[in-house]
C-alpha cells in the first residue's frame, strides 16, 4: 500500500489529485467545526442522547463524524445521500423506468446520478426539519428561538448536506477514490484519537497510577490484540471471494478460430458489504426512538425488558439476560439483509442470460436455467457465510463493551467500512498507474 502511494506521488497529475483530495477534506472538516448561531450545544447533545438512545446516536455519530453533536453546519453530513442512494437502489426493483434507466450505460448513469441528488436534497429538508422542530419543542434551542430559528436551521442543515454531497462528488471527479465514502472515512477516523484516550483512560491509566505496570500494559496489548484481531477479519471478509470458472466457446472469425479462452468470475462472499449491519441497527434502534419522541408509556413488564434488549449495551451484560433476545433479533435481521439486500444488487438470471449472448458457460453446467439455478444455489451459501463473517466483526466490540463497559463510537462496522475504502482508493491508485504505464508505452 505505501510502496502504490509512494509511486503515485511520483507522478504529477496523481499528485495533483491526491493534494486535491487532501485541500477538500480540510475543507470539510472546517465545516464540521462551524457551530449553527443561537444553539446551544450542551443541552441539544443532552437532549439528541434522550431522543435517539445510545445506539441510534452512535451510529449516527460515526456517519457525522461528531458534527451533529457539535450541531454544526454540516450536522447532515453524508446521511442524506446515503439514505437517497439505498432508496434508489430499492425502488430500482420497483419501478421498471429505473431499472432500465441503470441499464442505459452512460447516460443513465447520469440521469441516475441527477435523481438521486434531487432526493437527497429532499431527504436533508425533512431531516433537517424534523430536528430543529423536536429540538425546539424540547426547549434545546435556547431561550429565544422560534420559528425564524428553526427555518434558519433547516435552511443551514440541508444547505450543508447539500455541500457535502457536492464536495464528495468533486472528489470522485477531480480527485482520488469515491467523496462520499472518503468523507465518511474522515468522520469515523477523526472519532478515534477520543475513543483511544476513553480506552486508555478506563483500563490503563489506573493501572499505572497503582503502579500496576504489568496490568496496565497487558490492558494495552489485549486492546491492541482486538483491534488487530478485527482488522484481520474485515481484511479477509472483504478479499473473501468464490470463483466461478467460466469457458468461452470457439467460434470461426473469418478463416481463423478465435474464443475457446478459459477465465473466472468472482463473486466477493460479503456481497452485501456493511449495508445489512446498518439496516438491522437503524431498525432495532426504531422503537424506542420512537417511544422517546412521543413520550409513550409502557406498563407492560415483558415489553419492557424486550424493548430495553434491543439497545446493544445489554446483549453481553450479565445483569440483562434479555439482552439475549436482542442480540439473537440483530442476528436474524442481517442475515434477513444480507439475502435481502444481495437479492436486488445481483441477478443471476440477468448473469446467466448474459452469459448465454457471449458464448460462455460454466463448465458442467448447460446454459440458460441451470446456470441460473447454479448461481443461485453457490449465492445462498457465500451469503450466509459472509453474513456469519459479519455479525462475528460486528459482535466483537459489542461483546467487550457489555462485558467490560469498553464504550467506543467505532467498532466492526467502521472498520469494514475503513477497509473497504482503503481498499477500493488503492485499487484505482494502481488502475490510475496501470493506465499511465499503458499510454506511455503506446505513445
């Protein structure tokens, strides 16, 4: 990875993209420091945690990567482009316009490209407006505000969206790798120097200061140890794929024979990526977002408990063995996801269909049908066995912090996502490479 960046930098206009790259990140990230005038941070934090619950605000502080704590101008951040691109993507199924839309090549990637932008500028009015409503109906506004102040606020919040979308599509187009995932990357790496201190703070500091130096420093190598460990996992999950032998037929071109070429088709075991992880933890977050929203009281004991089992800081705690309930309903519903979420981002008798038209077949298997069901069958277990990898990498800081109370905003979902990126950026660093080399060769 250092040996690609470093050849990169030898190269000016990779250079000039990275450098790109790095000038609207500082850009962002002064954006995300510039507080809203008239909030009042505090008590709006304080009131965010009462409405959206522990989970709900940490999955939401690692998209924003602290700003909508900070409530600043870019409190948004990526969430509504998110949100809009997984509501294209569902509704591509749906709705046969978009679908052919998708298949249009490059022209219906644009148009693709323009809905989604005009969607994710309505998403960031509604969520901008939900906010500043609750905020000011809970009176964490400040004295003072009215409805001047709340439509000031939306206006500023979806303006900000609005911008940081603009920006990651600049980094996509001027710079280096995909905006919206670098910029999510930045938000969750600018969480960790304060996660790291937390750690440090609640298992070694002691230890040192009873001048206990072998606890204090076993307590460092086991953080260490995790952290890897995990890392290793997304690593191997994220590279985990199954091969697909497929035979090109001979054909006559002329008086020559030309195909007859043996190559593969991978099929990456994650097939969803972190998409059935963020899905199960919005919805099991849901309830009791809603039940703080609308201040509903439940007298029913059993529902209690079962409400309460959702949030992820009792799956592992001893002293909430219904936490077990939760954990065993997150399980099922990324799995759910998974095939859910695979279903709609592969056909394998689109697949199957196209491999038809090109004269190709895998090997054993006739064309058509039983390519299909083929396919289908292989999907069934690389999706399980990736969803298993999931909840194995997400369940691993869960399990530390019900356990040992080992509170960090990132956990196995920021990491494959931090891998993911890393990954695809160093990919089209080499694809960028690989092109140089080519066209300095033919010129």
């Amino acid at each position: 990875m250092f040996k690609t960046l470093i050849n990169a930098l030898k190269v000016k206009d990779i250079r000039n993209r990275i450098f790109y790259t790095l000038w609207i990140l500082l850009i962002f990230r002064i954006g995300c420091t510039i507080t809203i005038p008239g909030v009042d941070v505090a008590t709006v934090q304080a009131k965010l945690d009462s409405i959206l619950g522990t989970d709900a605000n940490a999955l939401l502080g690692m998209f924003s990567g602290g700003s909508l704590e900070q409530m600043s101008v870019f409190a948004l951040n990526v969430t509504p482009y998110i949100t809009s691109s997984i509501i294209i993507q569902l509704l591509t199924i749906a709705i046969p316009a978009l679908e052919e839309m998708q298949r249009d090549g490059e022209d219906g990637r644009k148009k693709m490209t323009a809905i989604t932008r005009y969607v994710t500028v309505l998403l960031g009015i509604i969520e901008a407006a939900g906010l500043s409503i609750s905020l000011l109906r809970m009176n964490a506004l400040g004295t003072g505000a009215n409805a001047l102040t709340v439509i000031t606020m939306i206006i500023t919040l979806t303006a900000g969206s609005t911008l940081v979308m603009w920006l990651g599509e600049r980094i996509t187009e001027k710079g280096i790798g995909n905006g919206i995932s670098i910029i999510l990357l930045i938000n969750i790496v600018s969480r960790m120097p304060n996660d790291f201190t937390n750690l440090y703070t609640m298992f070694v500091q002691k230890q040192f200061t009873d001048a206990e130096y072998v606890k204090g420093i076993g307590a460092i190598l086991v953080i260490i140890a995790v952290v890897i460990l995990t890392t290793v996992l997304v690593i191997l999950l994220q590279d985990a794929k199954r091969n697909i032998p497929v035979q090109y037929s001979q054909k006559m071109s002329g008086r020559k024979l030309v195909g007859g070429r043996a190559t593969e088709m991978p099929l990456k075991v994650n097939t969803a990526g972190v998409i059935p992880i963020i899905f199960a933890s919005s919805l099991l977050s849901m309830p009791s977002m809603i039940i703080s929203l609308f201040n509903i009281e439940i007298s029913n004991q059993i529902v209690q408990e079962i409400i309460t089992s959702l949030s992820q800081n009792y799956w592992f705690s001893k002293g909430h063995p219904w936490g077990y309930v939760g954990l065993a309903i997150y399980i099922a519903l990324v799995l759910i996801f998974a095939y859910f979420y695979t279903s709609i981002t592969f056909n394998p008798m689109e697949v199957a269909n196209n491999l038809k038209k090109g004269g190709a077949s895998i090997p054993g298997i006739r064309p058509g049908k039983p390519t299909q069901e083929y396919l289908e069958k292989v999907l069934k277990y690389i999706i399980f066995i990736g969803a298993v990898g999931l909840v194995i990498i997400a369940l691993i800081p869960i399990f530390f912090s019900g356990v040992f109370g080992a509170n960090v905003s990132f956990g196995g979902t920021s990491l494959i996502i931090i891998v993911g990126v890393i990954l695809e950026t160093i990919n089209q660093l080499d694809s960028k490479m690989l092109d140089r080399n080519y066209e300095g060769f033919l010129k």
